[in-house]
C-alpha cells in the first residue's frame, strides 16, 4: 500500500509529491503578475482555451503557467481521479457513507451502453420514465387532461425544495425564450408562508396543476406547502375526487402520494442513485418539460450528455471540467482564495449563482475524507455571484481593488435571444472589460498619469493616484456558448457537475451525502415541539430557550 494511503483506501494527498511541488511552485508564483505572462506569451490564448460539448473556456487570465498546470494535472492522476470518474459511470457505490451509486448521468445517457446499479441495468427503468413524462406533457400541453371545470390549464405550481426546487427553477428560467406561452411556471420553496401565499394569488384552481416534488413525500417544507396548496383547492371550487386531475408527483414513496389523493398512473419515480441536487435530469424536470416541450427537455438532456461523454473520454489536459476544477484546487489549497464568483451575463441565466451555491457547497462542504478522517486543506469554495452587469456597480468594487482573492466565472452567450439595439454588444464590452481589468489592473504611474492627463495638478494627482491604483492580477475564466438552447444549458449545468465532482475526488471526500443538513432538521422538530406547546427539552441551551420564550409571548410584546 502506497505511504500516502489510510485507512481503506483515501489518500493524504498532502503527502503527494505533486501536492509538495504544487506548495513550492505557488510560492513562486506570488511573485508573478499576469501581465508579465501575457507579455511574455503572445499566444497564450491558444495554449488556454478549449472547447467542447459547445462550451468554450478560455483560462489564460489566471495566475499559472505551463509548470502550473503540469502539476496540477498530476495531482489529479497521483490522487486518482481517472479511476474516480471510471468507478461514477460503472455505478460503483461512490457514495461511500450511505452505500450508494451517484448514476446521475444514467439520466442523459443517449446512448445504448447499459447503465448498471448492483449489477441491473437502470436504462429500461429511465427510458419508461421519459416516456411516461412525455406521454404526461403531451396530454397537459395539447389540453387532453383537463381540471374540474373542464377548462384547460395555464398554470403549474412545482413545490419542492432544494434540487428539487433550485435544479428546475433555474433551467425554465434560462429558457425562457423557448415557453410556449400555454402554461406557466410557478415555483414554491420556502416555508415561509408568504410565498406560497403571493403565488396562489395568481392563479385559478379550476386551471393550476400542481407538482409535488419530494422524495420522502415527507420533507416538512414540502409537505406544509403541498397541504396547504390541498386546502387552497379544496376551499376554492375543488373536490376530493377532483384532486387527481390537478396534483401529480415526483416521489419515491408512492403510499404516500397515493393516500394523498394522487392516482398511481400520475405518480413519477425517484432513486435512491440520484441526489436531489442532481435530479433535475429526471422527472423532477417535469416542470421544465411542460414549460418548453419534451422535444426541449430531451435537448436539455442531450447538451448535458455530450458534456458526460467530454469528462469521461477526453485527456486531462484537455478535459474541461477537470481544467475547471484543477484552478479551483490551485486558488483554494495553494493561493489562499476562500470563495468563488459566478457571473453570467444573460438574464436568463440569474439563477445559475444559486444553483451552483447548492451544487458545490452542499457536496464538497466536508470535513473529513471518504474513511470519516479529518482533512487537513481546505474543501469547498463559498459560493456566490450574480448576474452582471449589475454586480458591476455593487460588488466588483471588492473584486478590483479589496484585499481578498476571489477567483470568478464570467459566463456569457455569444447570440442574444433579444437582440435590442445594441444592447449584447454593450453587455459583451462589459463583460469582457472587467475580466481584463481584473487581470491587468492600473499602476500608480497610470493612475498619476491619467489625472496629469485630466489637468489635476501634480499635488493633487499624487493625492488621487492611490486611491485608482487597481493591482489586477485577479484571475477569472471567460466561459462562452453560442447561445442559450436547451441543448447549451445542458451542457453547462453538467459541465459544473463534473467540476465538482472532480474536486471532492481529489479532495478524498463524498461530494454525494450531505449529513450537515440532518442536524438542523433534528434540532428545528424539538424546537416545533416546543413553540406547538410542549414542554421544553432541558438540554436546550439559554440563547435558545430565551428566544422561544420571546416567540411563546410575542403577544404580550408591545
């Protein structure tokens, strides 16, 4: 067994020797500027861009070089990865802490391989699925199925939270343009009963079907929505016969929805292989397929799956979510960046930072490595963006000239969906614009210069100049795709999927459990005991107790 081995079989990878090269060459360069790299190198462009799936990356403007990456990409093979990638399409149990399979690519697989969990092929199972859900969308699109009052129906209501909310949400919104305009889409998640609230006021019950999206069809926002979703229908002009024609769901407990009061035929699966935050690809998508048609989700599925087929076939060096991931490891284990910017510059694409949040942080948010020993490194990036151009008059400000390294995804369509004016060019200049102020930056000397230029007197230039100095040499990677299709979102979503996967590989972690969601659910069922008039749990804490107390006597407050 290799030294850098514990256990049953993670890696120290602080003990690689790629790991030790990578910690002296970050050292080095410190010392580097990205102008120098790109005076240095004419070319560099060409040397750092790929392209595949329809994506492009383009990830001259960070703080490497050619040792950099040769490094990294031995990391990457001394910490196994491509048996990592090998084990996730064989539908390996990688999943190691709840015995699992994560054959999220089962979903998109358009080929004929057999996909197999425990030694059965999935492909019949997940083939039937697509089925159903077209043969569903047909029948909700073409006004065959109908509500109570015969009338056909112009709204979906998708209750659900997490993937099963943040996944679909951001996918009907980045297509957008491709909405029939026959139904649209509401999404509820907080349990916060406000938003379920302003959501039904919109809509009839006599023409809304609502989608209830859960595995368990147990989880407690969900289920609180979804009842009272029933109770709104009910009150409204709905029957108890009537339910079935206007609720249908996504679950794996199929008593559950049954005694709902939802028919057998209208239930759709989940498995136990699939994470929430990676079952958008399944019926979980059964919002997106009503929105733009199940010709567009197999589309979706197509982009996502020619992305699937790029991370499993190409080299290294040329495999875009490893290069994806590999500069994430650089600026989070070796350059000291604590988070993680995604910036798309597409309207449509404004839920992307969200879902991404959820996607990353809630996979490689870990503390100990596949064999439950504490990891010494960093794992996982705080993530956080927003759409730009806005983030340009708010936050870029820390980007530009604040003391923190923030690496940054520029993310922006060649081709509009909207061409006003000149609105892209505008929204391309400023996109571009900022990942090359970011890199380049501004010198005392020019700022000095500039305001000589602008008639300020030498006095006061000398005053200003600090204050414009920029010292650029913050990194970023310009992904770009022709246009926002069904077929480009696919890609793209998968393209991060694989990234992160690829992250908590090397980082030895289970990038497919999430255990430190558990905990809050556990405390907040005694803290509802308590606020519903139990007696209070003695081994609640003061802070707690107080502010239950606070909660129990609102009314006696002023």
């Amino acid at each position: 067994m290799d030294s850098a081995q514990q256990h049953t079989g993670s890696i120290d990878i602080t003990k690689l020797d790629a790991w030790h090269q990578l910690e002296q060459h970050a050292q080095e360069m410190k010392q580097v500027h990205m102008r120098d790299l790109f005076s240095q190198n004419p070319n560099r462009l060409q040397e750092y861009f790929i392209s595949s799936a329809g994506i492009q990356l383009d990830y001259s403007k960070n703080l490497l070089n050619r040792q950099t990456m040769d490094y990294l990409l031995e990391l990457a093979r001394q910490a196994r990865l491509p048996e990592a990638i090998d084990a996730m399409f064989r539908g390996e149990a990688i999943n190691r802490s709840e015995q699992r399979p994560a054959l999220h690519v089962a979903l998109r697989n358009m080929s004929h391989r057999p996909m197999l969990v425990n030694g059965v092929d999935v492909m019949p199972e997940v083939r039937a699925t697509l089925t159903q859900m077209e043969h569903f969308t047909w029948r909700i699109r073409s006004t065959q199925w109908r509500g109570f009052s015969n009338r056909p129906f112009k709204d979906i209501v998708s209750i659900g939270i997490g993937g099963s909310f943040l996944g679909p949400k951001l996918v009907s919104a980045s297509l957008r343009p491709y909405w029939t305009n026959v139904l649209n889409c509401h999404y509820v998640a907080n349990i916060d009963g406000s938003h379920i609230t302003e959501v039904l006021k919109h809509v009839d019950p006599a023409t809304t079907l609502f989608i209830v999206q859960s595995k368990s069809f147990s989880t407690q926002e969900t289920l609180e929505n979804t009842k009272v979703a029933r109770n709104w229908f009910l009150q409204n002009g709905g029957t108890e016969e009537s339910i079935n024609r206007h609720f249908v769901a996504v679950t794996a407990n199929r008593a559950a929805a049954i005694e709902f009061g939802i028919a057998e035929e209208n239930i759709f699966p989940m498995w136990d292989w699939v994470g929430g935050r990676y079952s958008l690809w399944s019926a979980i998508g059964l919002p997106v397929a009503l929105t733009i048609g199940m010709d567009g989700f197999r589309a979706l599925l197509s982009g996502a799956y020619a992305m699937d087929e790029h991370f499993r076939t190409a080299p290294l060096h040329k495999n875009l979510p490893l290069i994806l991931a590999l500069l994430g490891i650089w600026y989070t284990n070796f350059l000291g960046a604590d988070s993680h910017a995604i910036l798309p510059y597409d309207h449509y694409l404004r839920g992307l930072p969200a879902h991404l949040q959820q996607l990353d942080m809630e996979s490689n948010g870990k503390r100990v490595n596949q064999d439950g020993v504490p990891v010494s490194y960093q794992t996982g990036p705080i993530i956080w963006g927003g759409a730009g151009a806005n983030g340009q008059h708010a936050y870029h400000q820390l980007l530009h000239q604040g003391t923190r390294l923030a690496p940054a995804d520029f993310i922006i369509p060649l081709h509009t969906h909207n061409p006003v004016a000149h609105h892209h060019e505008i929204l391309f200049a400023n996109c571009l614009s900022q990942t090359q102020a970011l890199m380049w930056g501004k010198t005392y000397e020019e700022a000095y210069a500039e305001l000589i230029a602008q008639g300020k007197s030498e006095e006061e230039a000398k005053r200003l100049a600090p204050h414009k100095v920029i010292p650029g040499n913050k990194p970023s990677n310009t992904i770009l795709f022709h246009k926002a299709t069904p077929r480009a979102i696919g890609a793209l979503i998968a393209l991060y999927e694989h990234k992160v996967f690829a992250q908590g590989a090397i980082w030895q972690i289970n990038s497919f459990d999430q255990w430190g969601v558990e905990l809050g659910k556990q405390l907040g069922n005694k803290i509802l005991d308590t606020l519903l008039g139990q007696p209070q749990d003695g081994t609640m804490d003061s802070s707690t107790r107080g502010l239950i107390d606070l909660f129990l006597h609102k009314d006696e407050l002023s």
